[in-house]
C-alpha cells in the first residue's frame, strides 16, 4: 500500500501538486487493493482466501492418502501422489505466466507437501516399513517418532530446494521449515540406536533428545539469518525457517532445567534477548516467543517462590515502569542511536535492518 507520507514528502519537496495529492492516494490504494497480481503478499481478503485454500489443499493430503491406502493400496497411492503433484506444478506454471504470484506459490507448495507422501508410499512398495510399529496410515507422520521418517525428510528438502529454483515465492519454505523441524525430533533415534531398551523418553535418551533439539533449533535459526542476509534486497525466504526454528529451540529450552532458580533466571535472560533481537531485527514472531517465556518465568516465580508477596508485586510493577520510560526515551533518540549503533556493524547486516525496516 501506497503510504500517506511518501505523497506529502514528494508535495514537500515540489515534484507532486498540493492539489493532486489526495486523489492520487486514493487511486493507488484502490488499484493495490483490488489486484489480485504481484508478489507481495499482504493481508487483504482475496490473499486470505488464496492462503486459506491452499491449506486444504495440503491438509486434504492427509485424508485422501488414508482413503487411498483403505480402497486401492499402497502402490496405487504413490502414482496417485506423482500425478496430483504433477498437477499441481503444472497450475504453479500456468498462474505464473499469467502474473499471479501467490496462487502460483501455493500450488507449487502443495507438491512439495506431497513429496514424503509419495515417498512414504514408495517405501511400503519397498518392505521398507515391515517392522514398522506405527505407520499404517500416513498421518502417523506427523504424530509418532521414528528414524525411518529421514528417508522421507530429505527427499523433501531435496524437492523444495529444486522447487525454489524454479518458483522464487517465500510460501514455499514453509514445508521446508515444517519437514527441518520434524527432522530435528526424528534424527535422535537414529544417532542414538534405540538406547534404553528403545524407550525414546528414557531418562538418558532424553536428556540428549532436549540438547539435540535445542541445538538443531539454534541451528535453524542462524541458516535463517543467512538466509536473511543473503535475501535482504528480494522477497521474505526466512520467516517461516525462523517460526519453526523458535518453536523448537524455545520448545526444547522450556523443557530443560532442574526448577532451580538459577535456571529460571537463565530462562528468563534468554527469551529477554530474543526480545531484544526481534526489534533489532524486525522480526515480532521473536518478541513473541520472547514474551511468552518472560511471562511463563514470571508466573512460575510468582506462584511458587514469592506467593503472597506485596514486595514481588511491587518490584515487578517497577520494573514495568521503568521499561516504559526506557521505550520513550528511546523513541525520542531512536533515529539518533540507531545511526550511531549501525555504523559499527558489518555493512552485510547494516543494509538486512534497513531494508527489513523499510
């Protein structure tokens, strides 16, 4: 969308008529909102449709592979995935020569989210899954654990890094990111080999299960920021690889600890700094997450080890105040400080916030 300011700034500086300035908003506007062309997705009521179709689309996955494995077998399922994925890449190529960028992006995203189903087909075919003890129907993907998924999982990353390739639309890392975090609970069982007697939620298996999953999180999280400084001139390619990976370094990270207080202040300090670089970084899902182990530190403490305690409350009613007068004084300085505090970063990570802020 066209902004106000730009207009007034162009009028300020006499290339735009005082006169022509409204109605020239207005036009813009009106033209923007009403194209359903273009790459830029925004929240506006055909994008929403165009995103709420293709949701189940993919989800329908699902359901049509259990009715297909229930009727026809699992040899009939993996031609049936091949063709509906075909399918799909063939409309992901009619609607991007016609210019609808979104649509396009979704279609070509449905047939990455088919891939592990045609794979997980293909493997039964095989004898892969014999001694399988959960995986009669595909949906046990997403709801059991094991080594044997990975087969599935590369051969996904494989296809959206090729599909990538061809279709250059940030909703297509979505299923990446989805099958990373996936893969970072699936590979434990393979690099551990079934120890305490196969039982994943042993005490030692799952202690390294929590390091394992809170390292692949912050691994995830810097291939985002690669990824972030590598496309800060294009489209988005990195929040989806930053939503999963924060849900599995923070989910990892929450499960850790002994209940010490030293362990909830180390909680604490770490969903602060995700705070932190969420506003350095403009992205809010880290303010988010941030926020929400901030709030779950502080209930915890409030509830367990400062019940009934009016200095808590008003230590924390102070703490509250003081972050706000920090907010105005920093929204007075912000374009000042910020100048300062960007000279002193690589000119790489310099030009990712700006164009991020912009």
């Amino acid at each position: 969308m066209v902004k106000r300011k730009d207009l007034e700034a162009a009028v300020q500086a006499g290339v735009l008529n005082p006169a022509e300035l409204e109605p020239l908003y207005v036009f813009l506007n009106a033209r923007f909102a009403q194209s359903p062309q273009g790459g830029a997705a925004r929240f506006s009521g055909t994008h929403v449709l165009y995103y709420l179709g293709g949701m189940l689309a993919i989800g329908a996955a699902s359901l049509f592979a259990t009715l297909a494995v229930e009727a026809l077998g699992m040899g009939a399922l993996f031609v049936l995935s091949l063709l509906y994925a075909l399918a799909a890449l063939g409309i992901a190529g009619a609607l991007e020569k016609r210019g609808f960028g979104i649509p396009a992006g979704i279609f070509a995203t449905l047939a990455i989210a088919l891939v592990p189903l045609a794979v997980f087909a293909l493997q039964h075919v095989l004898g892969f899954w014999t001694d399988g003890p959960g995986a009669r129907h595909y949906r046990d993907f997403h709801r059991y654990i094991d080594w044997r998924w990975l087969v599935m999982e590369l051969a996904t990353l494989a296809a959206g890094v090729a599909l990538l390739r061809r279709f250059r639309y940030p909703f297509l890392t979505m299923p990446v990111a989805v099958t990373l975090w996936y893969m970072g609970m699936d590979v434990i069982p393979a690099l551990l080999q079934a120890q305490d007697g196969g039982d994943w939620f042993g005490s030692a298996a799952w202690e390294m299960r929590k390091l394992i999953s809170l390292a692949f999180g912050a691994v995830m999280l810097l291939l985002a920021f690669f990824i972030d400084l590598r496309t800060r001139h294009d489209k988005d390619y990195a929040y989806w690889m930053y939503l999963f990976g924060l849900l599995t370094f923070c989910g990892a990270l929450s499960v850790m600890g002994s209940g010490q207080l030293a362990g909830k202040l180390a909680y604490f300090a770490i969903h602060a700094g995700l705070v932190f670089i969420g506003a350095a970084l403009g992205r809010r899902m880290f303010a988010v997450f941030g926020g929400i182990g901030i709030a779950a530190v502080l209930c915890d403490l409030s509830w367990h080890m400062f019940k009934n305690s009016f200095a808590f409350v008003l230590v924390l009613t102070l703490m509250g105040f003081a972050l706000i007068a920090i907010g105005l004084w920093w929204s007075k300085h912000e374009a000042e400080l910020s100048a300062k505090l960007r000279t002193l970063l690589p000119a790489d990570l310099r030009e990712l916030l700006e164009a991020r802020a912009a």
